[in-house]
C-alpha cells in the first residue's frame, strides 16, 4: 500500500508538470498578440491549435496502441520531452501565427503520450478505488492547465518567454521522475502486436459508449469555459470598472478550484458511486451555463467570483468519473486504447464548441454567449436516459 501511494503522489505530480505547457500560450495571450502583430481571435485558434494537435496525436497513439505495447512511463517520458521543445520554441522571436500554430499543434500532439497515459498507468496500479485514483490525476491536470496563468502573474518584472521556458522545464521534470521512478504496474498486460481495430472495437461495448457520450457531453462545456475564462473576467471588469479583478490571478484560482473539486469528487465517488457523481457534476455545470448571464449582469462582485469558482469546480469533476467508467468497461489490454480514442474524440468535440464560442462573442452579448455550452451537458445527460445505453448497471 505504501509503494502505491508513492507511486500515485509521483504520478500525480509528473502529470502536473507536464500539463502546464497545456494553457501556456493563454496565460501570454496578450503579449503574443503585441509581440506578433496577431489578431484577437488568435486565443481561440491557439487554443484549438493545442486541441487539434491532442487529437490527431490522440488518434495515432490509439491506432497503433502505443501505450498497451509499450512501456506506458517510457512513451509519457519521450511524448513530455518532445511537447517541452515544442513548447519553448514559441519564444523564438521570428514567429508569426502560422509558426506559433504549428508550435501549439506539435504540442498538444504529444500531450496526446502524457494526459490518458497517465491515467493508463494509474489504472495499471488501481484494481480498485480508480476513481480517487483519477480525481487526484485530473487535479494534477487542472492544477498544471491553470499554472500558467500564475506564472505570468509573478513573471510580470520579467519577460513573457519566461512562462514557456518554465513550463518546458517542468514538463522535462514530469517525464524525467516518471520515467525513472514508475515501473510497469501490477495489473498491466501488454498486447504483443498492433491491434488497428481495437480502437474501433472498443466501441461495441454499451457501457464504453454510455460513458463516452457523458465525456463528450462535458468536453463540449470544458474547454469552452476554460478558454474564455479570462475574456469573461476582462469583460465583467468593462461593465463594472470599479471591480478592478486581477485577471491572472482569478483566471488561475477559478480553474485550480478544479483540483479540489476532483480529489473530493473522487472520495464522494466511493460512496456514492461513480455514475452518480458524475451525473451530478454534470447536472450542476449544466445550471451553471444557464445561470450565467445573471451572475455576468451582477454588479455584485462577491456574487460573481463565488459563481465563477463553483462553475470551475463542476465543470471538471465528472472528467475522472467518466475516465474511470471507460477504463472500467473494457479488458485490462484495452484500457490505453479505450481512454485515448475516447480522449480523441472529447477533444474533436471542444475544438468545435471553441470556435464557435469564438464566433459567437462578435456575434452575441458577451453576457448570453456561454449559455451556448449547457448543450453539452444537456447531451450528456440525455445519454445517460436513453434505454439502450442503460441495459447494464455501472
């Protein structure tokens, strides 16, 4: 019990590291806009850059099963060292936005070897209680998404580069510890050759596609919400110039409230049973995009920071709840493939939702437009009553 917990506490942290190069171009958005002459939308296509990038790399990761062949700690090492020169090389000072695009690409294509393989390694190490084991993984994701924006807070005396550099060094860390410190888990079996259908296969399975469809639906809302997080507070400061909120600051504690909600989803799962806490995360973030115009409208600012940190708490806590359901539903051989593929496609699904979002800010008062992303939810929830998929009890 004491090797998993040490093995758990270096995997949760070596995803930390890894998944700060996630939103570094976010949290910088500002100044790659001065510096490279880019236009206003550039943060929803860096962002879907990062997103397009995951799935492709997501889609050939699943294809040729790279994480139930391998060693899934030597594929984490070698995608974080990869996604880490990606990254650092967006302070190359001849950039434009066509560089800038492929650099975000090439990093989230090998984010696509560190977020799901670490939680295949997890699974690797969880025959039981895989829920907490993932709500502690996602925190750590959450937590490393939300890091950059806190960087770019206390780097402020210091040049913008400085977030990309520290972030491939963390990355560089995150692959290093896991790579040397993690063996392969207990209750991993390797496949012996590529299994090209498998990644196809897998979706046979009713409850793989029951919790499928609840990821997808949640993926729609994520990233949407997370993207536009500091065009929210940007904008809730331009109706109420007195509110006079720290950007950087707010963006990083609304999406790091996440990591909290994630641990403690994944106790409550114990409990209450992990279907039922995610359909109640779920159930919540839907409320939540449909109350927000109120709470965009108030010119109560306690009112609006506690709605936007308990937004950014449900908005994520189904995630580990869902991933456990897949990986519950398949073969030990399969869970890798599983969880990728159905990454790949959650992550096609939030490329669309951002840049319709994107399009919509131009278009919509910026206090309706994210009233938008309850449709995912709304989805997933749906899914989730439909006869078909709820033969089976999870």
């Amino acid at each position: 019990m004491k090797t998993y917990k040490r093995i758990l506490i270096i995997i949760v942290f070596s995803q930390f590291c890894c998944t700060t190069l996630w939103f570094a171009s976010n949290a910088v958005i500002n100044q790659l806009i001065s510096n490279f002459n880019l236009s206003h939308n550039a943060l929803g296509h860096l962002t879907s850059a990062v997103n397009f990038g995951f799935i492709i790399g997501t889609l050939v990761y699943a294809i040729f099963n790279f994480a139930d062949r391998f060693s899934p700690s030597r594929v984490f090492f070698v995608s974080a060292v990869i996604a880490s020169l990606f990254n650092l090389a967006c302070i190359l000072d001849f950039n434009t936005l066509s560089t800038l695009l492929s650099y975000r690409f090439g990093t989230g294509f090998f984010l696509a070897g560190i977020y799901p393989v670490g939680m295949k390694i997890a699974a690797d190490y969880s025959e039981a209680g895989l829920g907490k084991a993932l709500g502690f993984l996602v925190g750590a994701l959450v937590l490393g998404t939300a890091s950059p924006h806190i960087l770019n807070e206390f780097s402020s005396a210091f040049s913008w580069k400085l977030v990309f550099i520290l972030t491939s060094i963390l990355a560089l860390l995150g692959g290093a510890l896991m790579q040397f410190l993690v063996p392969n888990g207990p209750y991993r079996k390797p496949i012996a050759k590529t299994d090209v259908k498998a990644f196809i296969t897998v979706f046979k399975n009713t409850d793989l596609r029951k919790a499928a469809f609840g990821y997808f639906g949640h993926m729609w809302e994520l990233f949407g919400f997370w993207a536009f997080i500091p065009v929210m507070l940007v904008s809730f400061n331009t109706a109420n110039p007195a509110a006079e909120l720290n950007v950087p600051v707010l963006s990083f504690t609304i999406i790091a409230m996440g990591t909290i909600a994630s641990i403690v989803g994944g106790y409550i799962s114990e409990k209450k049973g992990v279907k039922n806490t995610a359909l109640f995360a779920l159930a919540a973030s839907f409320l939540c995009c449909l109350l927000s115009p109120l709470f965009f409208r108030s010119q109560s600012v306690f009112a609006f920071v506690i709605f936007m940190c308990f937004w950014g708490m449900v908005v994520i806590t189904d995630s580990p709840m869902f991933s456990t359901l897949v990986a519950n539903s398949v073969s030990a051989k399969n869970k890798g493939t599983a969880i990728t593929i159905v990454n790949c496609i959650g992550f096609a699904i939030s490329i669309i939702s951002i840049q319709i979002t994107s399009l919509l800010i131009d278009l919509v008062s910026s206090s309706y437009v994210y009233m938008f992303l309850a449709l995912g939810p709304l989805f997933g929830l749906l899914a989730f009553k439909i006869k078909k998929l709820n033969k089976q009890k999870v």
